[in-house]
C-alpha cells in the first residue's frame, strides 16, 4: 500500500510544482508582463532605453529598445491625431515583478528632438495587472502588457491590457528634453535612424499635430 501512496504524492507534488513555475516572482501572477512601445502616425520614434524598476526594488537595464510600433501607410494617408492603442512593439521583462518605476529615453525622430521620463507606475496599474479577468482570454487570464505612447513634445500615454480586452488608460506624463541629445551626445547631434519618406511627406504636408495627443 506504501508503494501506491507514495507515487501518488509524488504526482501531486510534481502537479504543484508545474503550478508554481506558471508563477512569476513576489506578487505576480503569472511567469512575465510584457512592456511596448507605439507612436502615432508617422511620428516615428527610437526608443535608446526603457530600465525597469519593479516593486521589489530590482533593476531591469534596456528591458526595451529601438523603434517603436508606428503605423507609416503609403499611400499617404494616415492620421497623426490620436494614438492606434496597440500592444506596441517591445519584449517580456523576464524575472521582474510588477513594475514600480520605468525610466525612458527615446528620440523623436519626427522633429527630431530627445526626450527623458521617470514614470511613477499607478498602484491602479499594478491592480489591474494582478486582477484575474472576469471572461478569460484564449491565451491569458490577466492584463499583463503595458503599453507606452511616446509622442512630440514630449507626451507619454499608458495602457495595461490583454490579448482579447480593450487597453485602460492608466498614466499620462510630461517628458523633458534630453540636455545631452541624442545618444547622450556620443554621436555629435545625429539620430539614430533618418524618418522614413512617407513619414516625411506626411510631416511637410500636414504638420506636426502638437496638444492633439
């Protein structure tokens, strides 16, 4: 009988131990949380580094980096005005908990100017990330990806959401310029990409969209 029973507990163990490694560190609930990076249209943007700080105080160096998801139609249209709320372009931040603190350099490339932020992340942020979703997704339970809009002039959105559910706003903030300019002023004033035509044809054409965002 001790055979039996003691294949039995192991099972079990194993089937707690899978459990707990679908388990992020501290509070989270899951394994990882996403972080991305949109723009609006033709406002193209690099981002030079996005450092996270979670709430255990840990940090996360170049958890995000390089363009950003922007939408660059070529027929000419488009519409800066606005922001496309996607999901952004970006990665996982692999062992970090929920996020305190993120610390963003970026050059918009649309003016071109460079641009710095410390974002206080919302406790209602973190809340809506750790809170289970009434109608799961296909592919997840939580909100777990945080979606930052960079603008000209220095604007910064927020929006925490899932595969299937809309995004919640949940930060807005005022960057200020980079007194080092771009790349920390190791590359004399030059950027890091040149706008793309359609970018450029758009910009001459319509302008620059400033307090729409």
């Amino acid at each position: 009988m001790r055979a039996p029973l003691l294949v039995l507990f192991l099972l079990l163990l194993g089937v707690g131990g899978c459990a707990s490694a679908e388990r992020g560190p501290g509070s989270l609930p899951y394994k990882y949380w996403r972080l991305g990076f949109l723009a609006p249209d033709h406002m193209e943007v690099w981002v030079e580094t996005a450092d996270v700080e979670d709430i255990r105080g840990q940090r996360f160096f170049h958890a995000g980096s390089g363009t950003v998801s922007v939408h660059l139609p070529t027929d000419g249209t488009g519409n800066a005005v606005g922001w496309r709320k996607t999901w952004g372009a970006g990665r996982h931040v692999n062992g970090a908990d929920l996020p305190r603190r993120i610390y963003v350099r970026w050059q918009s490339l649309a003016e071109p100017q460079t641009y710095r932020v410390i974002l206080d992340i919302p406790e209602r942020a973190r809340q809506l990330m750790s809170e289970r979703l009434d109608l799961p997704c296909r592919t997840s339970e939580y909100r777990h990806a945080l979606a930052l809009g960079l603008a000209p002039g220095g604007v910064v959105r927020g929006w925490v959401m899932s595969t299937c559910g809309g995004p919640i706003e949940v930060l807005r903030a005022q960057a200020e310029i980079e007194p080092k300019g771009p790349s920390q002023g190791k590359t004399d004033g030059q950027y890091a990409l040149p706008l793309e035509p359609e970018s450029r044809a758009y910009i001459e054409k319509h302008g620059i969209p400033y307090g729409s965002w």
